[in-house]
C-alpha cells in the first residue's frame, strides 16, 4: 500500500492536479481588474516548472518504442 502512495504515476496525477488549479488561479487573477503583475509571475514560474516535471514523468513512464 505505501508504495502506491509514492509511485510515479501517483505524482504524475498529483502535478497535473496542481497544474490545472494553478491555470484556473492564473486566469482568475488576469481577469481581475488590478493585477498583480508579481504574483502574476510567479505563479506562470510555477506553472511551466509544473509542466516540465510532467513531461520529464512522462517520458520515464512511457516504455521505449521498438526499433
């Protein structure tokens, strides 16, 4: 049971959860009449540091195609 708390696929479902809330939150705050445009950064950093971990899981998870 402890290993299916720690597995790779259970991270890759927990970024990809993350990555969708923080695209909700990013258009949430742009629609927003004052911006904060620090913030604002921040959590775009964030997000595309989401999207690398993803693609990295991804790509070890993905068995490698025959030759």
């Amino acid at each position: 049971m402890e290993d299916n708390l720690h597995s790779p696929q259970r991270r890759l479902i927990e970024l990809r959860i993350e990555h969708a809330d923080l695209d909700s939150l990013v258009d949430r705050i742009v629609h927003d009449a004052p911006v904060d445009e620090l913030l604002l950064r921040r959590l775009k950093k964030r997000r595309l540091a989401l999207r690398d971990m993803i693609a990295r899981l991804e790509i070890a998870l993905e068995p490698p195609e025959p030759a």
